[in-house]
C-alpha cells in the first residue's frame, strides 16, 4: 500500500488526542456534506425548473419554423407542400402572424393575432391550455380564441355575445394616413376560448382560423407567413433544418424552437450558471474549515512527523499525507452528501412533499449531469483546499 496514503487513514481514522482538533475536524466535515446536499439540491431544482418552463414553449412553439427571409407572407405551393412531405417530418401547418389593434367595449390592447390551420394541433397541442370554452373553430370563420391576459385587460369573457371583439390591422401601402377610418381593415369576431400558458404568450396572442386571418390581411388563399413543423421522434431538429435550408435556398429561413426562443433559453442558462457560481462559493467557504483541519492536525502530529522525517521520508512523502488525508476528508462529505441528497431528490420528483402552491410541487429532476458537476466541483476544491494546507509542511517543521 501507498505509505503517504496507509498513515492518512490512520490518522483520519482515529481521534486526536486534542479533542479541539476532533471538534474542527467534524465541523469540516459536516460542512463538505451540507455543501454537497445544497449544490445538488440547488441544481436539481433549477434542472425541474428549466424543464418545467420548458414544456410551455414546446406546448405553444413548434420543433421547426420556416419564414420569408423578406416580407411578411409567401406563397405556399405544390413544390414547397412535397418537401414538406419528407421523412423525418411528422406533420406540419401553416399559419399566419400580423400585429393587430383590438377594441372591446371601452377598452383596447394591442396583440398578435394568429391564424391556423386545422392541421395546427399536430404540431402544438395549445387546445390543452384552454381552460374555458373551446379552442379555434374551423367551421365558424368569425371566433377567436384569447389568452387570459387578453382577456383581462378587455375584460372579455368566452361566448359573450353582447358585443364583438373587434380586430383592426392597418392596409398595406406607403405615405401618411389621411383618413382613420379607411386606413384599417377590420373584422369583428366572437370569443369562444380562453387560454392561459406564460404571460408573455397570453397577452401576445389570439388566435383564430387561417381564413379569418386571411380575409383581414386581404391575403390570397395561398399566402401565409410561416409554416411549423413536427419532427418524428428520434429525429435530429438540427439535421432537418440543415436539409430544409438547403432544398428551400436563402429567401426563407429555418429556426429551431431554441432559436426561436434563444432570449429565454439565454436567461435559463445565465440563472443555472450564476447559481452554480453562487454555491461553489459558498463550497469554497466550507473548505477553509478543512484547510484549518489539516492545519490543526499537522501542528498536533508534529512530532510524528519529525519522527518519520528522521527514519527517512521526504517532506513530499509527508505533504502527501495530509493531500490524502483532505482528499478523503472531502470524499467521505461528498459520499455522505450525495446518499443524503439524491434520495432526497427522489422523493421530491415522486411524491412532491415540497409546494410551491395547494397544487404544484417543486419541480426537480435527477440528472447524472448534476451528480458528475458536484462530484467534480467538490472533488477539485477539496483537493485543492488540501494542497493549501499541505504547503504549511516544509523542512524546518520537521527537522
């Protein structure tokens, strides 16, 4: 056995006859295990998190999304439909997008309306965020379907039929508008649904059939402003948008729904960094407890110590000692963290004891990820807090 190694768990493994030293010591050790159990738990929880905000981007947002590189609108033909018929491609729908003005009553907001095919629900299942009424109806051209903020800033509900939501979006052309009441195409439209998703979705969107949206942006029968895609399970996004923006050429563009969303994918990633960041601090606080342990012992084996000096061990044999001795100071808080930890985790994503309201639990997820992150950040600073206090042996000490 590794001679450095063999007297550090000894020296690990009993008391010292100092019991100030035995008190330090478990203070340094209980400090790795609490660290350990909040690194993991924290990023669990961001993890749960990310997921958890995740799933109302891919209820409202599609795998793939093409658009005209110029313009608002293009047209959708026979040879644009036959690649979209390609493997790989589960489904797809097209749609159309345009800012809108809407007035109900006394009251106005500004939002996008979205107008969508009956294919639309192949590739977003936004009808399960409905909460009251129905989602689009294809059959009844002139309905809509708002989302609550809409709703509550119209103070409009579904099937009120009293009075019309009405939708304005300017007409196309250039110069001054002259005259108000001619410079807006309007439609009015019954509310038959209200969602409710993110905010920023909900005060964004209403959404009715293609046709509505069509008549009010006096567009051909054919003429769209996007098309979403559903990838087939398995499939690579990246490798069809790859394939897609090559057939398509360079007047339309391909996203991902990351790159449609890469200001909240951005701001999830910055979140889950700076909270790492902010506990490996914290871990780093914890190991000077282990660094004035090993200090404490090696000022107590002193003299142990100039005893192996004289029967011939380098000072590099004895400043391994007690790298050992920290490293597996740090591993045992690291084993007893994680055992603590990851059933903790479990049980969480399981029975969800922990609420953020009556009915949502704390979102977590058990990632190999995390583990492999928190084994390697204790791992690393233990060894170096370890190094740190080893360097306090040099050959005065122990001549």
């Amino acid at each position: 056995m590794n001679f450095p190694l063999y007297i550090a768990k000894r020296y690990l493994g009993t008391k010292s006859s100092n019991n100030a030293i035995n008190i330090i010591t478990l203070i340094a050790t209980l400090g790795v295990i609490v660290s350990t159990v909040a690194l993991f738990i924290v990023l669990s929880v961001f993890s749960g998190l990310k997921d958890f905000s995740l799933s109302f981007i891919r209820t409202a947002d599609p795998d793939l999304k093409i658009s005209a590189v110029e313009g608002k609108s293009f047209l959708f033909d026979e040879k644009m439909e036959k690649l979209l018929l390609r493997e790989k491609i589960a489904a797809y729908t097209k749609v159309i997008e345009e800012r809108v003005f809407l007035s109900y009553g006394e009251k106005s907001h500004v939002a996008s309306i979205k107008g969508v095919d009956s294919d639309y629900l192949l590739v977003n299942r936004l009808d399960t965020a409905v909460y009251f009424g129905n989602w689009v109806n294809y059959d009844a051209k002139y309905t809509v379907v708002v989302g609550s903020a809409v709703s509550s800033a119209l103070s409009i509900g579904s099937y009120d039929f009293l009075e019309s939501l009405k939708i304005y979006v300017p007409k196309p052309g250039k110069g001054y508008i002259t005259n108000p009441k001619t410079a807006f195409n309007q439609v009015r439209a019954q509310t038959i649904g209200i969602y409710r998703l993110t905010d920023d979705i909900d005060k964004k969107y209403v959404y009715s059939n293609l046709s509505l949206a069509q008549d009010l942006l006096n567009y051909e029968p054919n003429q769209i402003s996007g098309i979403e895609l559903k990838i087939e399970q398995g499939a690579s996004a990246t490798d069809v948008q790859e394939d897609l923006k090559e057939l398509l050429g360079d007047k339309f563009e391909v996203k991902t729904r990351q790159q449609l969303n890469s200001v909240f994918y951005k701001m999830l990633n910055t979140e889950n960094l700076v909270s790492y960041l902010v506990f490996t601090l914290i871990l780093m606080i914890a190991l000077f407890n282990v660094i004035g342990a090993i200090v404490m012992m090696i000022i107590d084996k002193r003299e142990n110590l100039k005893t192996l000096f004289h029967l011939g061990s380098s000072v590099r044999d004895i400043r391994k000692i007690f790298v050992f001795q920290g490293f597996l100071l740090t591993l045992f808080g690291l084993f007893v963290g994680l055992t603590i930890a990851i059933p903790f985790v479990l049980l969480q994503k399981k029975y969800g004891f922990i609420m953020i309201t009556q009915s949502l639990a704390y979102p977590v997820e058990f990632r190999l990820i995390n583990v492999m992150v928190v084994m390697l950040t204790i791992v690393i600073l233990g060894y170096l807090a370890a190094k740190i206090a080893s360097a306090r042996i040099s050959k005065k000490l122990v001549e």
